[in-house]
C-alpha cells in the first residue's frame, strides 16, 4: 500500500489552556480519525491514518494515510472545527507522497 504524508499546523483557540490539552499521538490520530468519520461515515473512520511526529513548539504534526485517500484526509482536515471541545484548524503545511521530501 503507498503512503501520503502531510506535515500539518494545528492551530487551537487563544482561549484554550494548552497545557490542558491532550497532544498526545494517540488522542492527535483520533482527531484526525473523527474528521474523517464526521465527513465520510463509517467508511472514514476505517482508513488507517496514524499521527506519526508531534512538535510541541511549534503545533505541527506528520500524518500519514493511505494514498488512495490523501484528498479525502485533507479535505475531512480542512474541514475539522473540534479539538477537545475547543475550537481549531487544521492548515497544511506541505504534503507529499515521500516522508523524506517533508524535510526538504
């Protein structure tokens, strides 16, 4: 199966306590699972994604997930509000079929 991988920026409302929030890589892959099942069903929450790199610093995050439905990921991303009750964004940084080209 070949992979597409997306380095994202999660942006949460100014609001939110960060040091409250969950960033861990299982509760961030949820996340991203939820977005998908809020948009395709069922269907969405079976694709195996998987939040591979958190950096705490700076909010950004390596998703990676199938090819075949790397449109379906950013779009479901784009349009997830939710991020433990508290308002955010997804916003694509860079994406690519090679996690090493994220580096680049």
């Amino acid at each position: 199966m070949d992979h597409h991988y997306f380095l994202l920026k999660l942006e949460v409302s100014r609001g939110a306590q960060r040091s409250q929030l969950d960033f861990s890589l299982l509760y961030l892959t949820n996340n991203v699972t939820f977005a998908l099942k809020n948009l395709f069903g069922e269907i969405g929450a079976a694709v195996p994604v998987e939040v591979i790199k958190f950096y705490p610093k700076s909010s950004q995050l390596i998703v990676q997930c199938p090819s075949d439905w790397a449109v379906k990921v950013r779009a479901s991303l784009s349009l997830q509000s939710s991020y433990q009750g508290q308002s955010c964004a997804y916003q694509v940084i860079k994406d690519s079929a090679t996690l090493l080209s994220l580096a680049q």
